[in-house]
C-alpha cells in the first residue's frame, strides 16, 4: 500500500515498534509525525525516517502526561 504525501502520527516513535512502523510508513511516501519521551533516540529515528520522508518530524512527548499531550497538538 502507498502513502505517498498522506500524513500519519506515530506514537513510541523513539524505539522498538513505534520506530519500525515510522521507518516503514516513510518508505512508503508518507510524511511522518512522530512522538516519544527520549529526544535522543527520537533525533535517531528522525535521521532514519528522513532517508525517504524529509518533511518527516518527531515531537518530544510524554503521551502519558494529558498537558503533554495537549501542547504537542496545540
């Protein structure tokens, strides 16, 4: 399936699958907003993610944190 230029949030973005899902989302043409708690691991997903998705961008949240979460959507 294609994705080109839809955009799609991905939560956990910094590791594991949330950061597989950002990779593979990307090679697939989308732009991806991502969100985790570690700003140095979202930096590296965010360097990956870019390889196909330049205008990709990750957000440091805590999605856990309700005012977190209402800032980053702000």
């Amino acid at each position: 399936m294609e994705f080109k230029d839809k955009v799609v949030f991905i939560t956990g973005a910094s590791s594991g699958i949330g950061k597989q899902l950002a990779v593979d989302f990307a090679s697939r043409g989308a732009i991806v907003v991502g969100c985790g708690r570690s700003i140095t691991r979202l930096k590296e997903s965010l360097k990956e993610v870019r390889r196909n998705s330049p205008s990709s961008a990750m957000i440091g949240c805590d999605v856990s944190d309700a005012e977190q979460v209402r800032g980053m959507v702000a």
